[in-house]
C-alpha cells in the first residue's frame, strides 16, 4: 500500500501544482503569420502574432494590397485618348 499511496500522493501533488499555475497560465494563440504557438501576455506587444517580423509581414501584405488597389484607380495615359 505504500507504494501506491506515494504513487497517488505524487499524482495529487502535480495536479495540485499544475491547478495552482493553469490559472495563472497564458493563453496559447497560434500566430496568424507562421502558425508559431505564442502565448497570450500583455507583454507580448505582437499579440497575436510571434514577433515584429510576423506582424510586418501581415501589415507588409495588408499596405501592398491597399497599394495595389489604389494602384488600379490611378489615372494611366492613354494614347486614344485625344482631347
Ligand atoms: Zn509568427
């Protein structure tokens, strides 16, 4: 029984820890970026993405598509286009 009982003691003490830091633990986020599993803190100024580089590249693609738009509406000369 003695062995059993520290197997259970041992059991219910990690448990224990682990319900006493789950609370405390951050949320795990996926970056939207590259997938990476980032933790949700408010020191994490990139939420949610990973790094400064992930957040540029998704602000990166977001300006190039707005660049791209406002590109289209830009007045292109025309040669048939006579006064
Ligand atoms: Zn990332």
């Amino acid at each position: 029984m003695g062995k059993a009982f520290e197997s259970i003691k041992a059991g219910l003490t990690e448990a224990m820890a682990h319900a006493k830091r789950d609370p405390a633990a951050p949320r795990i986020v996926n970056c939207p970026a590259c997938g990476k599993a980032i933790e949700w803190v408010a020191e994490n100024r990139y939420r949610p993405f990973c790094s400064a580089r992930c957040k540029g590249v998704d602000l990166g693609a977001w300006a190039s598509d707005q660049y791209r738009i406002a590109a289209k509406e830009e007045p292109k000369p025309d040669p048939d286009a006579a006064e």
